[in-house]
C-alpha cells in the first residue's frame, strides 16, 4: 500500500487524513448539540451547568482547530498528489455531479465551521468576561492562545457568526448522512469497490 493515491485506490496518506476528520467532525457535532441542547435539560443546578459546557467548549475549541490544521493539509496533500480514484465508469452523470458537489461542499465546511466558531468565540463577551462569569479564551488545549481579530463584546458579530456556525453544523450533518448513504449504496447494492478503496486495508472487489 503507497503513500500516494493511484487510480484504482486511495494511498495511506488521503485514507488517514480522511477518516481522523472524519471522526473528529463527527465527534464536534455531538459535542456541539449535547452544550446547546443537551445540557440545559440534563442539568439543573446553573453553576454545574456552566461548568460542564466551559469545560466542554474549550475542549470543542482545541479539536476544532486540529480540524482547520487537518484541512489544510488534506488541501494541500490533494493539490500535490492530484490523482485519485474515480467512480466506476457506469455510473449515471447526475450521480457524479451530486457526488463531486457533495464532496467540494463538505471540504468548503471543513473550513468554514472552525472558522466560523473562531471568530463567533472571539466577538463574544465571555471572551473577555469577569466577576460571576468564566473568562472562555480561544485557548487551543491549554498551550496557546488563539489571536482574536475582534474586541470581546461585539454581540452583533457573535450572533452572526453564531448562526454561520450552527447552519454550517446543520449542512454537515445532511451531507454526512448523504455522503454515507451514497457509500452504502454503492457497497451493498452495486457491490463496486467506493467504500473497500478507502478502508485502511481494503482492496478492489473484482467486477
């Protein structure tokens, strides 16, 4: 298995950088809706709460960043390494352009919900807050302290930001579970080799 991509498979590198996004997207949206949903209806007590989800926003803050670093790098790594397999030759028109608009859609996401969750942290007065209130800084695993390209208290800019963020999560999880779909469909129905290709040890199935 190589490094690099081929027409028949994905290398390592792509597969990697694939599926550790992919987990960590996923996981992000689960943590993202157990603070804003979950939370208040699990927990009564205020300062428990709040405890819990400034516990839980620093945490979404550091791995949301190793997303963006990810995506860089999965940008990057596709704009050297350009050949990639494609869908079997068969396959409907209208099925490869939903498939490519899919795909470039997720990668527009992939940078958009970190960054938008940034600058919404940034504009936000618990950026720079005191007294009864925890100061949130866009600290990246407690190691350094992500610059802020806002004063701390534009309430204007963080709904903005806010709503950007929360939609972008809605489109995600639509083209997760279409992207998915997709890939069922194509393993279990038309038994071609779309999913086995990217697997870590997955082969081609014969046609």
């Amino acid at each position: 298995m190589g490094l690099k991509n081929s027409v028949e498979r994905w290398g390592t590198v792509a597969k990697l950088l694939h599926w550790i996004v992919a987990l960590l997207m996923i996981g992000l949206l689960f943590v993202g809706i157990f603070m804003v949903e979950i939370i208040p209806l699990v927990i009564d007590d205020l300062n428990d709460a709040t405890t819990l989800r400034y516990d839980l926003t620093q945490t979404h803050k550091s791995f949301g960043f190793v997303v963006f670093a990810l995506a860089c790098i999965r940008l990057i790594w596709r704009w050297v390494n350009p050949v990639h397999p494609g869908l079997p030759n068969d396959t409907p028109g209208w099925q490869k352009a939903a498939v490519n608009t899919t795909h470039y859609s997720m990668y527009v996401l992939m940078f958009l919900l970190p960054l938008s969750g940034w600058l919404m942290a940034s504009a936000s007065p618990l950026n720079d807050a005191g007294g009864y209130l925890p100061q949130v800084k866009n600290m990246v695993f407690g190691l350094f302290e992500m610059p802020d390209p806002f004063v701390p208290g534009d309430r204007d800019l963080e709904v903005i930001f806010k709503t950007v963020h929360e939609y972008a999560g809605y489109a995600l999880a639509v083209l997760l579970a279409a992207h998915v779909a997709g890939v069922m469909y194509h393993h279990f129905i038309l038994r071609d080799s779309v999913l086995t290709r990217m697997l870590p040890f997955g082969r081609n199935r014969p046609s």
